[in-house]
C-alpha cells in the first residue's frame, strides 16, 4: 500500500527537442494576436541549437512543480517501451515524482515534441502517440488530483475519470484543460468543470471554451464559473492574471512578479501558474496568496529552457515573495 499522495497529476509525458531558430520572422494584427511564423520555403535554415527535455507535458511539469514546493506529487500517464521513455521515467524520479501509476506500453513510443523557439516565444509540433488510456487503480486516494493534456483518443478515458471521482468525493479536482480537452467541448466534459474545485486557462482559452469573442474579463471568469469550479483563474501572459473565487464573490487581478531579467522562452509559465497556485491552496494558504504564489514561479520557469529546470522550491519562492514590490499584490476588479 502506497502513502497516500498530497497531488497527482493525470496527462500526457513527453519530451521536447527546443530547436533555437536564427532566421525567422512574425506577424501579427493588432495587440499581438492571429501571430504566424515564417522562414524562407524550399530553402536550408540555420538554426542555433538543439537542446532536447525530457518528461514534460503540462501534467509532467505539474507534477514536478509540486514535489519541488515540498507535496508528495504522484503522476499518471503513458509511455511506450522505448529508451526515451526509460529516460522519462528517470527524469521523474530524480525530481522525486511517484511514478508508480505511469504504464509502459510494450512496443509503442513515447510522445516526442519539436519545439520551434524564436524570440522568447515558442510554436510547438506536437504528434500524441495513441495509448490504449484506462485509469490505474488509485489507491488510496489521493487529496487533489491535477488533469490537463491528453491525446485525441482518451474521451472514455474522462468518463473512467470523472467516475473515480464521483466514487471519491473526498478528491478535489484541479483542471487545466490541453487543446484536446477544449475540442471535446465543455458538453461532453461538464461532469469534470462541475467537479473542479480550482479551474486554470488563459485569455483566449476562455473564449476558445465559452464559444465567445467576450472581451469583458469579469464575464469571462463568471462564465467560466458557471460551469460549475468554485475558482477560476485566467493568464494574460506578460499582462498578468485573473481570478474569481465564489467563496469570495469578487474578481481580482495579479500583476506578474517582476522578471529577474528579460525571458528566454515561455514554455511553462501556465502550468507553472497552475501547479503553483493548487499547491499553495493544498499548503493551505488562502486564495488571494495563492494568486501572488503562482506568478513567481512561471517567473523563473520562463529564465530557463524548458518547463522545470526554473522551477523553484518553496524556501526560494518565499524568499522571492518577501523581496516583491509592494504593488505585487491582487486588486479587486469593480
């Protein structure tokens, strides 16, 4: 019998080639949005280099991002049996990561993702291998469980899921749902949204799950909310963070930490966003200091290459929130 997990993440494993692009260009409208990159077709591109990140995924890096700020942190997910998978699996466990739940499938491949970084932004290939997804036999319970990415093929697999925890009303749900999740529709995954307890998307998510081109972010949070989590919160990337909580029945907005120094990619600053601010909640600190946890660490997440290597500890978060800027701190939206 395993002790009994603090935080347990549920979602797809990868690993990440980032490939460091020299000669590119991108276009925008307006506010930075609708952006393409280009490079020159048919042609031989130069590129800086490759540096190649095992285990991450949304739900990967949370979990990692859990055990760093001292819970026992658990991962459910599927690899195939080859050497990029082994090395995965070792990745986790150095990071002290339960990988007892992560199921080896004989003769399949692990997921592995091109990472195009320009800039200090990336655009992701991603090709999710198609696992034959069945939930483990979770025992014993754990206290939260963390869902976010997973393949095009695991809708039953949310079903199984959402059952476990109708079964364990005792579990509380954090949600961050992947781009498969949003496709699927909130219809086909209300039982979930009802479930969550805490509920984690950006900006234009929001609108992608409403079905909305809202731009009021205090009717965005609402409608997120009347799917049923009883906290919402909404990144705006450099621009900072939302969140509405029915407990408190207000809307609030948290600046970013100040940056140490310009950003070198932000691949993981929202599941360093999300991670952070369920831990802080299961550490048992109130929603609005959660709100000013979870930004400094997507802070030193986006200082390093990848999703986990600026990952910090709680001592070091701490240390960071003591020194923040006395106007770091959540402003009620009227």
């Amino acid at each position: 019998m395993k002790n009994q997990l603090d935080f347990l993440a549920i979602g797809d494993i990868t690993t990440d080639a980032f490939i460091r692009l020299k000669e590119a260009s991108v276009s925008c409208d307006i506010d930075k949005v609708n952006c393409t990159l280009s490079m020159r077709f048919a042609d031989k591109i130069p590129y800086e280099f490759v540096e190649v990140v095992r285990a991450v995924g949304n739900s990967p890096n949370a979990s990692v991002s859990a055990a760093r700020l001292g819970l026992s942190s658990g991962l459910v997910a599927d690899i195939g049996d080859d050497e990029n998978g082994r090395e995965c699996m070792e990745t986790l466990r150095t990071e002290q990561v339960d990988t007892h739940l992560v199921t080896t499938h004989k003769g399949a491949k692990t997921n592995y993702h091109y990472v195009l970084w320009f800039e200090d932004e990336r655009t992701i290939l991603v090709k999710h291998e198609e696992y034959p997804y069945k939930l483990p036999t979770i025992a014993p319970a754990p206290k939260w469980i963390y869902l976010s990415s997973l393949g095009g093929n695991s809708e039953p697999y949310h079903e199984e899921l959402a059952s476990y925890l109708e079964a364990h009303p005792e579990v509380q749900l954090s949600f961050q749902p992947g781009t498969f999740q949003m496709k699927l529709g909130k219809e086909k995954l209300k039982k979930l949204y009802a479930r969550s307890t805490l509920f984690f998307c950006n900006l234009e998510e929001s609108r992608r799950i409403l079905e909305t081109e809202e731009t009021d972010i205090k009717k965005l949070l609402h409608g997120l909310s009347a799917l049923g989590p009883k906290t919402v919160c909404i990144t705006d990337g450099p621009k900072g963070a939302y969140a509405y909580d029915t407990a408190i029945g207000d809307c609030w907005f948290q600046p970013i930490y100040p940056d140490p120094k310009p950003p070198i990619s932000r691949t993981g600053a929202g599941d360093a966003f999300a991670s952070t601010f369920t831990s802080a909640i299961i550490l048992g600190k109130p929603v609005l200091e959660a709100l000013r946890w979870a930004p400094v660490n997507s802070a030193y997440v986006v200082q390093q290459i990848g999703a986990q290597k600026g990952l910090l500890t709680r001592s070091l978060l701490e240390t960071y929130l003591a020194s923040a800027p006395e106007d770091y701190t959540p402003k009620k939206i009227e």
